[in-house]
C-alpha cells in the first residue's frame, strides 16, 4: 500500500517538477538561438552554443550596467538594513517595557499596510531632497522598508541567548555597547544569515520602487532594464538577447539560493524554536 | 546611579532612534501623506494643489475601471488561496510523510520560482503565452488542438486565468515550505496510533495533519491574501498593463496608470487608501471565518 502510494504520489511531484524546470530550461536554450530557430523550432536545443545574445545584452542593452547597481543596491541595502535592525531588535527584546510593546506594534502593523499608499508622498518627499534618481537613496528606502521585517525575526533569536551571559560581561565590565556589539550580534549570526538571504534576494528582484525612483537609464536596476529590454527586444525583434538577459538576471540568484539554500531552511526553523 | 540611567537613556536612544527617525519620515510620513494627497487635485508638475475634499471617492465610486479593477484583485486573491494552498499542502505531505528519497531536489527545485524576479517571471511568461514563438501554442499545434491556440494575454476572458497560472507557479516553494515545517513538528506518535487504529492515510491527513497544523495553514492563506492585494500588480503591469481594455486591470497597476502616467497624483493617492481599506476589511473577514475552525484531537 505505501509502495503504491509512493509512486502515484511521485507523478505529480514529477510532474510539477518539470513545469517548473521546463521555462527555465527554454529561456536558457532561447539565449543561445537566433531568431529564426526561436521561430521555427520553440522546443529544440539551439544549433550552436554562441554567447553573442549575452554580450549584446549586457554591453547595447543595457544591461551589464544595471547588473553593477542591482548589486550595489543590493549590498548597501542588506548592510544597512542590518545597521538599522540589530540595536533596535536587541533594544526591543532586551528592554520590554510600556513603551518598547507599542514601539513593536508600530513596527508590526506597518507590514500590514501596502507600500503603495506611501508611493506618491514617498516620491514627492524624494523629489523635495534632491534624492530622486539616486542608487544611494534607494539603498535606504529599501533597507527602511524591511526594518519591521528584520527586526521582526532577530527579536525570535535574540530571545534565545540566555540573560547570564550578558550579566556575566556587565559585571566584567563591559559596556552596553560591547555586550550588543562583541556578544550578542555574533551569537544572533545565523539569524541575520537568513535575513539577510532573504532582505538580499528581495533587493534584487525589487521593480516597483525602482522603476518610479530612479530616472536615467544609466541608473536602471536589473527588473527596469529588463523591461526596457523587453520592449526593446519586441521593437527590434531581438528574442534571443532578451532571453539572454533573463538568463543574465536570474543566474546569480538561483547560484546564491543554491548555496545558502541549507541556512534559509535551518534560520527558519532555529527561529520559530523558542 | 545617576550617570548610570543616563547612560542607560543614552544606549536605549543609540538603539532605537535613528532609526525610528527614518522611519517615520520614510515610511509614516509617505502612508499618512497618502491619505492627505487623496483630498487634492493635482498633477504633481506645478506647485498648485487645490482641495476638493471627497471629490476624488466620489469620482472613484463612479469609476467602472476600478469596480473591473477589484473583481479581478478577488478573483487572483481567490485562484490564488485555492491553488497554492492546495499543491503546496499535497507537495509538503508527500515530501515530509512519504519516504521519498529524492524529497531535497524536488524541496530546492520548487522553491527555484520564489527567489525569481517578478519582472522576470512575467516576461518569461509572456512570452510563453506569445501567440508566435509561445510554448503554449506551439503545444497545442503539436497536439492537433490548433484551433484552441489564441493570443492568451490579448484575449479578454483568458487574460485572468493566464496571468494566475505563473502567480500560483511563483507562490508554491515558499507555502510548501511553511507548511513543511509545521508538519515536521507533528508528533509521529500519534500517526502511530492511527495506523494501529486503522485509519486511512487519507484520515489521517483530515484528522491529524490538516488540524495540527492549522496555524500555519491560517497564516499562509492570510499571507498569500495581503500579498496578493498589495502585490498582483506587479506581474500584471509587466504581462499585460491591465489590458486588453482594462480586463486585466488590478487596483495597484490602475494607482500607478493613473499617478505616474496620467500625472494625476490625488487620484491615485485615493486608489492607494482603497486598496488600504479593502485589504484591512478583507483580512479582517478571512481571520473571523478561519478562526471559526476548531482544533480537534
């Protein structure tokens, strides 16, 4: 009986498998084709394996320079992100107090309330400080953005280090400063692994903020270059450097998901422990 | 002791309020100026901003695009919560219950779809459903079907289901995995006890599995709705812009047609405080009807 179940139940994971493998497999097969086998023959492997779609769409579309932002957006937004969510979380968790508890309900609620609505002001105020246009800029508004988030599951971790060892350095003589700096941040290290797995991937892939944000084409991140790619490509009919170019903007993070992939899975589950 | 509470106020100002500085003025500020920009009329390029007090709700409740607008915001929120929360229960049982040997590949796999882009998934997509050089087409060509091939995301009544069918591939790997972890944390003994009692895998799944991890179900479904409201538009924008017409028009690409291509910044400030408000009644009616089920074991 659960031999048979194994392998009915195995059809549909198969399956599934393969809707989902299957449109990464033709995006990666269309950015080697020309545009005539994308035409002919949608479903063959291309003829020959040539990188000319790749290095014409990183070098005349675009998107080689968008690739370098995504990334500094990306790295500046994690690290601040961290700077901005580890005093506050361990303040929080460490000093409950009346305050403290509405402090966390703010922080909360705010997740509750679509992003959207702050858009227009959120631009405007932009606008007023000379910030529009500006990967710095959006660095911060990404990383204040996921604030509530971060702070949120480092609160779960820090809960987890027994109060002795803090009391223990105080009477040592260290500062507040150090026991939250040289004790706590490192003992909160998978934590903020998987925040920050997590915060990073979103950086990444985030369109919206930058498609208002932002305004010169040299200041494009990789989801706005890719739909200026996209309606370029349709323009031109150049499908195999559009394929290229998603092949451009996904490969990095399924590389980085599948190396961290063990330490989301154990961060999730070390924090739910409590 | 003096200096020392001070010194104590001094950390407890170092922790918490730089950053709560920033965020009141980047995100407090941008939601209460939301609601306060939804009692103008303006176009955002000249500095006049005149009060029209409701006129903007008013001309909202008038508006025939946006009624289209929040149909088809249900109907992804609906497709959404049926299709995800089923496969994605199915796939964390037979993952987690059955012993499947290759159980990590297809965990890694399914999960490939969350860590995408939205704005890659949605071109991806559409050019699946492209009536030329589209997967989907050349299928049905293949399978003698020619004459169900159409341009799907041109096509007033599939464009809905069309744009659902990668929302609920994207939305699998992370609720699988949620779920995965609540029902790792089920006692096996009680599973045990069932097989010794005689019950049917497919009990045991009623009576044990979906009422034990009913938590997570309840979040998830929860998640997925408040995403789904505050994040369909994403793809639609990238697939279709709302179009054919406005059949595929979702609150959140209409907010951003009407402010940041037609420049009319009050009225899509008062789209931005409905999609506030129908998100809140929405979760408040979904958490009174899932908390209605009782826990039984």
């Amino acid at each position: 009986m659960k031999a048979f179940s194994q392998i009915m139940v195995r059809i549909p994971l198969i399956l599934w498998a393969i809707i989902v493998i299957f449109p990464l497999v033709w995006m990666f097969m269309g950015a080697f084709k020309t545009n005539a086998e994308i035409f002919t023959s949608p479903w063959a492997l291309p003829q020959t394996f040539n990188f000319s779609n790749f290095a014409r769409a990183w070098n005349d579309f675009n998107i080689g320079r968008a690739f370098l932002n995504s990334f500094f957006v990306t790295a500046l937004g994690s690290i601040l992100t961290l700077a901005l969510s580890i005093p506050t979380a361990y303040a929080l968790e460490r000093i409950r107090s009346k305050m403290g508890e509405v402090l966390i309900n703010v922080y909360l609620a705010s997740m509750m309330i679509p992003a959207v609505l702050g858009w227009i002001p959120l631009f405007f105020l932009l606008m007023k400080l000379n910030l529009l246009d500006n990967l710095w800029a959006l660095s911060l508004i990404y990383a204040i953005s996921h604030v509530p988030f971060t702070i949120f599951i480092l609160i779960g971790f820090i809960g987890n280090i027994p109060k002795e060892l803090e009391e223990a350095a105080t009477v040592d003589g260290m500062s507040q400063y150090g026991i939250l700096f040289k004790i706590i941040t490192p003992l909160i290290k998978s934590g903020i692994m998987t925040v920050t797995i997590l915060n990073a991937i979103s950086y990444w892939n985030e369109f919206f903020m930058a498609l208002i944000l932002l305004q010169t084409e040299s200041n494009t991140t990789l989801g706005v270059a890719m739909n200026l790619l996209k309606t370029k490509a349709q323009y031109e009919s150049a499908w195999g450097v559009l394929f290229a170019g998603l092949c451009i903007a996904v490969i990095p993070v399924i590389i980085f998901y599948t190396i961290f992939q063990r330490s989301i899975v154990k961060g999730m589950t070390e924090g739910a422990i409590k | 002791m003096a200096q020392s509470a001070k010194q104590r106020y001094l950390f407890l100002a170092f922790c918490l309020l730089p950053t709560f500085l920033l965020f009141l003025v980047f995100t407090v500020y941008p939601m209460l100026g939301g609601l306060y920009y939804s009692f103008f009329e303006w176009s955002g390029t000249s500095s006049v901003k005149t009060f029209i007090g409701l006129d903007n709700y008013v001309k909202l409740w008038n508006d025939t695009i946006i009624k289209q607008a929040i149909f088809n915001d249900f109907f992804f929120v609906f497709v959404k919560v049926i299709g995800i929360m089923m496969l994605s229960l199915f796939f964390a049982v037979a993952l987690t219950q059955l012993r499947i040997k290759e159980a990590p590949f297809y965990r890694i796999v399914f999960f490939f779809p969350n860590i995408m882009s939205v704005v890659v998934i949605g071109i991806l997509w559409q050019f699946i459903y492209d009536p030329s050089i589209g997967l989907v087409n050349s299928f049905l060509m293949k399978v003698g079907l020619t004459e169900w091939a159409r341009p799907w995301l041109g096509d007033m009544t599939w464009v809905l289901p069309s744009i659902a069918i990668p929302a609920i591939w994207a939305g699998i790997g992370l609720f699988m995995l949620l779920l995965m972890g609540g029902i790792s944390n089920v006692p096996k003994s009680l599973y045990e006890a069932a097989d010794i009692d005689g019950a049917s895998e497919w009990q045991q799944f009623w009576r044990i599995t979906v009422p034990l991890i009913w938590p997570q179900i309840k979040t998830s479904i929860l998640y997925i709705i408040i995403t789904s409201l505050n994040g369909s538009f994403v793809l639609v924008q990238v697939m279709t812009g709302g179009g054919p017409g406005s059949a595929s028009e979702v609150m959140g690409s209409y907010l951003y047609q009407r402010a940041f291509e037609d420049f009319q910044f009050g009225y899509g400030a008062a789209i931005g405080v409905l999609i506030l408000v129908v998100s809140l009644i929405t979760v408040l009616i979904s958490q009174f009807i899932l908390k209605k089920e009782k826990v039984e074991y």
